[in-house]
C-alpha cells in the first residue's frame, strides 16, 4: 500500500490531515484485521459477521470525521488569527498613510499621483546639504591602546 508511505508536507492542515489519514488507516485496518479473523472463524454466521462489520466500518467512519473535523477547528483558529493581525496592520497602514497625506506637500501629492497614473517607480528624494554634525564629530571609540 503506496498511499501510507506518501511524503506529509509540513503546513500545520497538510501535516494534520495526513496524521489523521495515518491514525485512521492504522485504526481502519485493525478493525477489519481483528473483524477478518472473526468472519474466517464463524462462516456459518455470516448475516451477524456482515453486521458486525458494517458496524465497525461505522465506527472508523465516525473516528475519521471527529479527528477531521478537530484539524479544521484547528486550522480555523489560525486562520482566524491571522485575519486579525491583517486587520490590524492594515489599519495602522491606513493610519500612517492618512498622516503622510496631510504632511506631504501640495507639489508632491501632484508628483506622486503622477507617478501612480505613469505607472514609473519613485523618483529618489532630493538630498538636501549634509549634516555636518555628523561629519565633525571625532571618533569617540578606540580600538584599544595606540602604539
């Protein structure tokens, strides 16, 4: 049986499911093992053996649902979650462009709604003069002693 040794990817639904497919295939099989071993042994029975079968397969049917239905309660929870920090963050991105579009000047709104329309990448900030407090400040860290 090929389908057990199939490789289970690490995403947390994937990884779920195909422990649930391990945890039922294993159960499924013990089931109808034990159950097989009763069939051969009681032939005469045969109505009872289809019965007790039918109820077993029942019962695995039961197991798979419950352990599925437990992965995607899982995997919702994380969904769920994740919703809410996309929620947030695109609020406090709403929040910081609503700022910059009262800082920005008339002139660069202009040049920005432009650029948007054109479809081209920003064109680089203007530098303005160099901050000379950072070019005068002398070295305050040695590297040790000087010789």
């Amino acid at each position: 049986m090929t389908s057990m040794n199939t490789p289970c990817f690490t995403v947390a639904m994937d990884l779920g499911v195909c422990q649930l497919r391990n945890v039922s295939i294993s159960f499924l099989s013990s089931l109808l093992s034990a159950e097989s071993s009763h069939v051969k042994l009681d032939n005469g029975s045969s109505g009872a053996s289809v019965v007790a079968i039918d109820n077993k397969i029942e019962q695995a049917m039961d197991l798979v649902k419950s352990h599925l239905m437990y992965a995607v309660r899982e995997e919702v929870e994380v969904l769920k979650e994740q919703i809410k920090e996309l929620i947030d963050r695109n609020s406090q991105l709403e929040q910081e462009n609503t700022l910059l579009k009262t800082l920005a000047s008339p002139e660069q709104m202009a040049q920005f709604q432009a650029q948007v329309q054109t479809g081209s990448p920003p064109a680089p900030a203007t530098p303005g003069p160099p901050n000379t407090t950072q070019l005068t400040q002398p070295n305050s860290h040695s590297s040790g002693p000087s010789a």
